[in-house]
C-alpha cells in the first residue's frame, strides 16, 4: 500500500482524493488544506486525518507520496518541502508560472532525487492515447500536421483570471503543448501566437485573451496548429487530428449518450460532456494508477519535472509572440 | 444507338426521359401518353416525337425497346404488346398485381424470347451495392439475419390507395422483397405479416395499413425482418443490415449535407433526402445502363421476369398471412 | 448505511460488490458462497465476513437486504428466505425459470411485503434511459414500431447451455421483453418467434438456438420486432430503435474509443464493446442506487416482481411459437 | 438560351462542356483549343464547332459568352481579348499568377463593362454552402475561430509544379482564401504562412512547397487557420469548421457509399472522394448555372474581378511571409 498526502482540498482535490480511495493500491492518510474545515470534511469521508499544517503530514512515516492540488503559485514551494521530506510528489500542473521559479524547484527535485509527476491528465484519455500509440505503431507513417482544438464551456471567474494573466496559454493550452511534445516525440523550434477578446466585459472584465491560435514548428519539420476558446456553448471541446505520410488519425469528443433523435426539422444528438472532470473521467484514474505504479516498481514517472518546464516554456513564448506580434524562437536546454 | 420508346409521361416518366436524354448510348424516340398534352411536352423537350396511341411507336423501326412508366394494372397489356411488336422492354414494377396476368404475360414474353427488365432500381443504389458486393466477397461469411427499414415519408394520395389495396406490401415492400433475394441469393419459404392502420381517417380513409412488419424464414435458414411505415417524418428512410458468421454490414441513408451544428442544445444534422427520386437517382441511371449494356451485349437483362414474378409472390403471400394471421409458406416454382 | 448481504460471490457477484464497496450509502457486510474460498476471497477485499451458510447472514441484523447473484434455478429459494427473514431482495433476473415456482415464489413475497428489486439492468443505460425519457416526453408522439437488436459475441459454455435450453429467450431476450414493455408502457398480445443453430457443432453442441427473431403485436397496436444471436464477433451489439408518428429515436452502441483511422483503404474505428459488464458498468452502478433509494425511501423498487413474472411469461410464449410454428397470444394477467 | 464558347479542351474543359450540353438555358457553340484535335473531339461531343483559333469563336454572333479552362498564365489575355470582343466571361481561377497583370485585365474589365464571373466552385459546394448559410442566418453568432483543411491526395506533376511555384498558395490555398473572405464577410488583415516539403525528391523533384499552413487575422477580429497537403492518402480532405459565440459549424466530407462494415477488428467505411471532379461534381453544375442566370437576369455574377483580385493578394501575402518567416500585412484596397 502506498499513503499518500493530499494537499488543497478543493476543485480538483475531491476528485484526486475519491480515485485514491477506490485504488486497491493507494490510501488516502493525510488531508491538507488551510481551510481546516474543508480538510476535515473531506478526509472524514475517507478515513484519512485532517490538518491545516502541511508538516504534520510531512512527518507521518506513513505517507510515500505528496498530491498537490492547490493554487498553482503553491505548487513550488509544497513540492521542495514535500521533496526534502523525503516524498515522491504528484503535482497538478503547472509546476509554476514563473521561469526562474520552476527552475530552483528542478535544482532541489535533482538533488533530493525525487520521484516526480506532473498531472498532464490528457495524455491518459483513451482516445488520445490510442491516437499516441498509432502513432507510434507508424500507422500514418511521419506526422506532418497536428491540429488541436482545446476549448473550454466558460471562462474562469474574474478572481481566478486576474491571478493568472494569459491563463488561455498557462492553463489551457499548456495542456496541448505538452500534448504536442508528447505525440510527436519532438520539440517546438517556434512559436507564433494570436489572441483575441470576444467575450463581453460582463464575462471578461479583465479583458485578458479569451480566444487564442498558435502554430508551431518542429525540429523534425512538423506544422502545428493549437486554437482555444472559453466560450464552447456545446461543451467542453478537445479534438486532436494527426495527419502524415499514411494517413490521419483523429480524436473525436465523446457524448453522454449515442442517442440519435430523427424529427421532422433534421437529426440530433446530444452536445459533448461539458466538464473537464466528466470528459477526463478515466484519464484521472489512469494517470495516478500510472503514478502508483511507478513508485511500486521504483522507475521514473512517466511525465516528469522536464515535461512541465517545457510546457511552461513553450507557453511563455507563445505569450511572448503574442504580445510582440513576432515568431519566438524556442531553444529548449535548460 | 439504342431507339427508346418512353411509355407514359407522368410520375417516373420524366426521370426516366431524361436520363435516357443524357446516355451517350440512347436516343428517346417517342413518348406515349394517352395525355397527348403530356407526351408532346416530354417529348418537345428532348426531340423526341408524340403519340396518344401505342402502334405508332411500336410500327417504328428506330425504337429498339419500350420502356413502360403506366400504372401498375397497364403493364402486362403492354408489355405483350411490345413482345410482339419485336421491341426490348424495360417495365417499371410490378409486372402486374394479378399473378394470372403476370403468368400469361410471362408465356409471351417466354414465346418471343423478348429481353425482359423490371425495374426493380434499389439493386443499383451504390450502397446496397456495396453491401452486396461485400456479401459476395465472403465479407460476413455465411449470412444469418437480415434487417431491412423501408419506410416512405408520406401515404400515396387516396385515389392511389384505393386502386391498389395493400400497397404497402405490393408497392412498398416488393422492393424489399426483391432486395432479400438478390443479398441472400436464395428464396425465402415462409412469410409472416402483421400490419396496422396508424394513420387517422384524414390521412388515409380507406384504411389501408400503412404500417407492416414481415418476418421471413430463408431455405438456406436466414432470418429476415423488414418494417415499413407510410409516415416517417424524417424523410425516406431505406436501411439494410445484414449480419453474419463474420461481420455485420449496414448500408445507412444519405443526407443532403454533411453540415453538422453544435450548439448549446446538442448536435444538429440535415434529416434524410425526401424523395426517393433523390435517394435513389443514381440508381435509376444505373439500372437504365444495366438495361442498355445487357440490349448491346446481347445478353439477358439482370433482372428478368422471374425476379418480377417471384417479388409478387412473396408479396400475395405476405398479404395472405396479415389477412388470415397465420405463417405463409411459400412455393416459388412455376 | 444499509447493510448487504451478497449471495453468490462468482460470475457478476464481484461486479456488484465492487459496487456496494463504493456506495456512499451501502455496506457489504456478509458474502456468501457455497464455495467457502470464493465467499472468503470477495468479502476479504472489502472488509466484510463470509460464510457457506446462508443462514448466517440472514440472522445478522446488520443486514437489510439480500442481492442474489447465484444461478438461476436458485433464486426463487433464496428470495423466500430472504423475504421471510424480513429482508429487502434485489434479485438478478430471471426470479425463476418454472412459471409455477415463480407464482409460489411471489405468494411469499406478497404476503411478507418483502421490498423486491428483478436486476434488469438495461433499463439503466444511459442511452436507453434517455430513449425512454423521449418517449415519455412524447417526442416521437405514439410509438409505432420497435426493433431491438441484441447479440452476444460468444455462445455460453455447453454446461451453462445445457442447463437452460432455450437460452435465447430465458437468457438474453428476456432482458429485451421487459424492455419492450418498459419503453411502450404497454403489454404484448402476441408473439410470433423462430429459431436457427448457425453455429457449427463445436461451439454449440447441444444444438440450442443460437439466433433468434421475433415479432411481437402490443395491446396498443405497435409492432416490434427483436433479433439476436451469439455470434457478434465484432463485439456486444445492444441497439434500439423506436419509430413514431413524430419521428425516430435511436439508442446506439458505444465504443472504447472515438478514434478514426484514416488510410488508403478506407476509415476504420474501434468495434464495440465486447462484454455486458463494459457496456453496462453503468447501469449496474444505478441500478444498485435505484434500489438503495428505494430502501432508503420505503418506497416499492422500481422494478418489481411483477415485471420479472411477465418478462418471463412472455419468454414462454416465445419458446412456445419457436417449438409449435405457430403465433401464440399472450394473456398477462396473473 | 446563351451561346457559350469553351476554351481549352483538357484537364476541367470536359466537364464543364458536359454541363453546358446538360444545362436547359445554355448551348455549347464552339470549343478553341491550340490542339485542333482535342478541339474537334470534345465539340464533336456536343454538335459544337471546333477551332484552334478564338478569334473564329469571337467573331460568332451566337457566342455570348466565353468559358476559359486553359492554364493559368493565358487567362489574362483571353479574358482581354473576350471583354473586348463583347462577351461575357467565365474565367477559372486564378485569373493571372501576376498582380500586375491582373490589374492591367481589371482595366479592360472595367471599361468595357464585361460581366464576369471567377470559378471559385467551392462556394458552390452544398455543405459548405449550408454553413455559408447558418453563419449569415446568425446561428452561430459572431464567427471568432475558422478552421479549413484543404489536401489533396497526390501532387500535380513536375511540369505543372514547375510552371507555378508556391502552387499550394496559388492554385489550392487561393481556394480557401477565397472561402475565408466570403463565409466571413470580412477581410484579412495580416497573414503568416509556414511550408514544409515533406514528399521525397522522386515525387516532388522540384522540392516547391508540398504542406503548408497559414494563420490569418481578419479586419473584424476572427482567427483563421488553414492547413494544406498533397499528400491525403485517404482522398480528398476538405473540410470547414466555424466557431462562434453561439456554436460551431462543421461541413464534414463526403464518402463514396454510407456502408459500414462490421468485423472482429473494427469498423470500416470507405474512405473520401479521390478527385475534386467528384467531390465537387455539383459545386461545377451550380456555378454554371449561377452564371448564366447572372446573364440572364442582366446582373453582376456573384463571384467577381475583385473577388478574384484579392484572393490572389492574399496567396501573394502568404508567400512573402513564407519566404520571410515575417508576418505580413494585408492591405486590401486597389
């Protein structure tokens, strides 16, 4: 059994929190958050203990492995004591919106040579993981062209905008460029970004990039395209198309159900699932079944510090392209 | 050149002429109508010449074959007297609603050696074809259940009705019936009907069903269903599923477009073609090529006589069973 | 909490204590087996007791209800015991496969006013659920035709062959029979049923029917029509289509993925599902909560005794057409 | 009826002669080509008269109108000398590779009065059209993202590749830049272009640009991604998606037949139409007819000079950035 700490018992924490408790593998001990309430109530439901205060979970010799789920600007410092308290560590992505920041973070993971996840929970849907290992068996033989879709149902409220500037980039999007990196086996060489605000000031009062598209260049020569939005009033929309020398494979949202309604005025179907929580469902479960699975067996995360600095990089240049209007290059070494 | 004589100018008539107008292989000689108004319009439009009376047509030695587009109780008279005439025929289906009458017209067809083609168009559609074609190829291996959905969007209008009782199986499901044997290249040995009359008195006051359900055994031990309705809202609704040892086939209809809609109430498509002139308008060029290859190849035609004869039998047989309740067993040796 | 005691720990006995496990509001509490190991090896990875010995749960108060899970022949023994213990029963189908027992059986259960629960999961699929709620919304005005199509992708055992001839309709189709009353909240009159073995001699010795058709008159004039088979060998293929004087609902299967593969011979997508327990994981999840809300609710379950006695009537009658040739009415009251 | 003089015997010459000799209100009276042979074969066709000379065509009373389907670089000149000689105009794009040169035509254009008409056929094309029509009945609100993917299955040949560098901007991208400006109703402000060569040297032996793709921003705020290839092994890959505040619109492609084939590996479809004859076989026909019935109606033709003018600046604009990496502004005014 591996004991794991729960850090940040809200929004994406209960979610986090159920799949452990189902996991045959897995026990929930610890519940952190600084609202001792909501860390009570969520650890009473599973049996774990509550705190406020990150060390006394820290210090429990029963808890293997860290789970962070908090504000991202948290996400640093949780994971470097988490790490020097000797626990592997599951972060929800971003590792850290600030550069320098993510980089000091890498210095103690090495030194302490910490086993380290970083929640990239796509890369676990099943579809886009049949996609991956398409991909791989070479059934379209070289990718040439990638084409993302990645929208959202709304925008985030004003609070939760105004902490992130370019959230479109360092919360959504960093998603695909992960993705990309990830389905192509290849790095980015160039970025070049657009935005746009076609939400009313009602819904974005910060005036912040509500719609975006960016195209990419990769070493390997590949072209990709990524465009987003915070107002898909269908549902939550994320397609990927693959497309090279043998073919072209594409990865379809799903729908609640299959029904089909034929009526005098045409056919139709329910929209697509309209959560990132109903929609990514099983990859949750996958990716910490992944991550438990690696402590077991003592091997690296599948997706490690390196894959949340670069996503990280590529987002800070597309909001650099974005703003200067200007291609960026990318140069990926640390 | 093939000299074409076009046998009544309404309905299907007009179809048919002009798709005889734009075969580079044929040439639309006369137009027949007891209309002489109707036929000098049809053939004003295409060269062609005029004639309220039969003999004109059949005395002239630039017409190779008759092709009968009168209704239903007008083709056996017809048919024999372009047999004698020495013409080709190619005769809209059924044969004739009396099996009598289509028996002696069979004996002159059989006396004159006369190239013989009922236009029994869904085989030529190209996904039934397809479909078909799949079966031949050993696609499913041996086939075990047979599903067939062939539903009008509205009821014939009332004098129609009243001139053919139980059109629903002689107008409708003839072609089904058709259709189960050219698939499953074997004969069906017993049919059971049931039928009801779903429409109000406005819509169909004789009481004619306009709603069936037929279920057949095959000699070779195929079960076979086929439902039709005279009021399918959604359009023209013609399916095929065959299934089998290895697979399972199914030729689906057709939109008008591919467009679909997303919107914040689910996913719109167009509903199905309407008119079975637009489902089916390829296959009627197909099976006017397949009659006009078959006169040049001097072969038979592929649908002969016999397949007219044998589709009126299952359909007496069908109507029998509904009639009485009971299974129908069905002979189809002459 | 409810506490549960599940009988039968093989087959679909380990689906629903997973289930339960993870009900907020249920507790497994005893498992029970005749194989002591089997009953041990369940109840030991959710922390409830075993026991061979039905009586041992039955005395324990911390037992509410009772989910019966055991081979058919032996439901009706267990449910009586269970019911006279003064238990809720939540009872796979069918309650039995003797009429008869099954009347004796339902005396027991009326005069101990046993809650009582038939697991007819299907009415719990998403896609279903949502056809009925169509139906129910009048969205298709009055049904008018029904055609379910339900194959298995493989033959059962020869031992579990042998032990319930006429498996086709006992087995499978009896889930289709309470489908049919449930979507047209109505009863048939008539049914008419034949029967093939297309499987070779290997896969099916005993020469049971492995491919089904029937076609059923409702009271209220609809016609359906059902198909199955046990040889899909593209997976488990679990359809419905309700047609009505407004248009046509279709409840369509579900796939592991939405991935399309485009290459030079065409589009290729994953078959379906392969095993009712991927198709229907969840359904069973509702269908347990259905009842537990029942309980919790001291309301009577939503599926009752009465529909697995008709479900069960109208498979008789089936047998019956299937053995006789003939249609057999149906005549539902008790 | 319009007499029509057709120029240019190859390649899409044929298929527009046939529609000509199809069309009710239009008479095909003469066909020009260099290579007096092809001309006298296709007029022999369609009882025309056949020249290698245009002036002979010109000269004809009866000719109303001139259809010019020769290469690119003649365009010019034979619109010129039509314009001049009092004909009406129908031009396949582009109408010159040269922007000079087409300014230089536009004056002809102009001061004679010439109606003329660019065969940008995809506007034509039914499920684009149906999209064109649900933006402009508002159904998706304010387009914000537009997404086209425009590849063909196989490179032109070398020569032809030769002739027109960039062919992938200037023969099938020009498609799409027309789309953009008419499904939006707005122009293009600023473009960035990326190309790979992704075919080996045997079958792009001249290495010109083999995939390519573009962002575009437009005057009123919408992003625009179009990706491009000639290398679709699948077929012909056309599709439009357009997203908006209210929804998205997407016009799928079309497929030879609607058969699925279920087997023990998955389902299979047919893959696209192979040829833009075929795909777009009814955009050809109703262009034709949008044409003649501009002429007739003595009104402007829908898709006109300008429309042609600057779809051309645009391919122009994406190569400069291409060649530059730079983005390029788009400054549309004459």
């Amino acid at each position: 059994m591996i004991g794991l700490c729960l850090v940040g018992g809200g929004f994406i924490g209960p979610l986090h929190a159920a799949n452990i408790a189902a996991h045959p593998r897995a026990k929930l001990q610890w519940v952190v958050d600084l609202d001792r309430a909501v860390a009570d109530a969520l650890a009473g439901k599973y049996g774990a203990r509550a705190t406020a205060n990150l060390d006394d979970a820290l210090a429990d010799p029963a808890v293997n492995a860290v789970m962070i789920c908090t504000p991202p600007r948290t996400h640093a410092l949780i994971i470097e004591r988490a790490a020097i308290a000797g626990k592997a560590v599951f972060c929800e992505k971003p590792v850290d919106l600030d550069m320098r920041r993510v980089e000091a973070c890498g210095k103690v993971l090495r030194s302490t040579g910490t086993p380290f996840f970083v929640g990239f929970n796509r890369r676990f849907d099943p579809g886009h993981r049949a996609l991956f290992d398409a991909i791989r068996k070479g059934e379209i033989g070289r990718p040439e062209i990638l084409v993302l879709s990645s929208r959202d149902p709304e925008i985030s409220p004003p609070d939760y905008v105004a902490a992130m500037p370019f959230g479109i980039f360092y919360d959504t999007m960093i998603h695909d460029f992960d993705m990309i990196r990830w389905l192509l086996a290849d790095e980015p060489i160039e970025v070049i970004a657009r935005t746009a605000c076609m939400l009313d000031a009602k819904e974005n009062p910060h005036r912040d990039p509500d719609t975006a598209m960016v195209m990419l260049r990769m070493a390997g020569g590949a072209l990709v395209h990524v465009n987003s939005s915070f107002r898909a009033v269908y549902g939550y929309d994320q397609r990927i198309e693959a497309f090279g020398e043998k073919g072209m494979l594409i990865s379809r949202n799903q729908q609640p159900t299959m029904l089909e309604r034929y009526g005098a005025d045409g056919i139709r179907q329910d929209g697509l699932l309209r959560f990132f929580v109903e929609r990514y469902a099983e990859s949750y479960v996958r990716e910490l079944n992944d991550f438990l699975r690696a402590l077991d067996e003592q091997r690296t995360p599948t997706i490690g510090f390196e894959d949340g600095r670069r996503a990280l990089l590529i987002a800070d240049a597309a909001v650099k392209s974005a703003k200067s209007g200007a291609p960026v290059a990318i140069v990926m070494e640390a």
